[in-house]
C-alpha cells in the first residue's frame, strides 16, 4: 500500500470515528437504537445462515443414521440374550491392606 493510500484509509477511519462520538453526543437515544438494530440484523443474518448452510446437512445425516439404527435394531433384536447378573461371590475378592509406616 503506497504512502498517500495508507493516509486516505487513516482520514477515512477519523472520520468515522467523529461521526460515531459526534452522534453519540447529539442524539444518544437514536444511537444507540441503531447500535441495537445493527446487532440484531447480525444476529438475524448469522442465524440464516446458520440454518441454511449448517442446519439442513446436518439434520439429513442424522435422519440417515437413526434410519439405520432403526433397521440394525430390527435386524438384530430376536437374537439378543439378555445379561443376567450372577448372585453368587465375585471373583475377584478386595483385601483392605495397612500400610506400615
């Protein structure tokens, strides 16, 4: 970026930045409801996009996978034994140790 361009972006910014405390000062109400309207089209936008770029692929691969699940379930369920649990002793017995210091 040449010398003369980097001074037009800093005057561009300035100027900017005088508008903004110079509303801020004269009318407070109209600049901060314009400051909450920004903030909601954002909000509003980024949640179009959200649903349109995210939202519909990702509810298309879960539709997939519950479909399959669905048919594995069906597949497989008349040949599964339930565990049982045994009331006998277990085989592994716990042994409380002191430790001599």
């Amino acid at each position: 970026m040449g010398q003369s361009a980097k001074y037009i972006v800093y005057s561009i910014i300035g100027l900017a930045i005088f508008g903004l405390i110079y509303n801020l000062i004269v009318n407070p109400v109209s600049f901060f409801k314009s400051i909450l309207m920004m903030l909601g089209f954002a909000v509003l936008f980024g949640f179009i996009i959200y649903y349109f770029l995210i939202g519909r692929h990702k509810g298309g691969q879960d539709r997939n996978y519950r479909k399959a699940v669905k048919q594995s379930k069906k597949k497989y369920s008349q040949n599964t034994v339930p565990f049982t649990k045994r009331n006998g002793p277990s085989k592994i017995q716990r042994t409380n140790k002191k430790l001599l210091i």
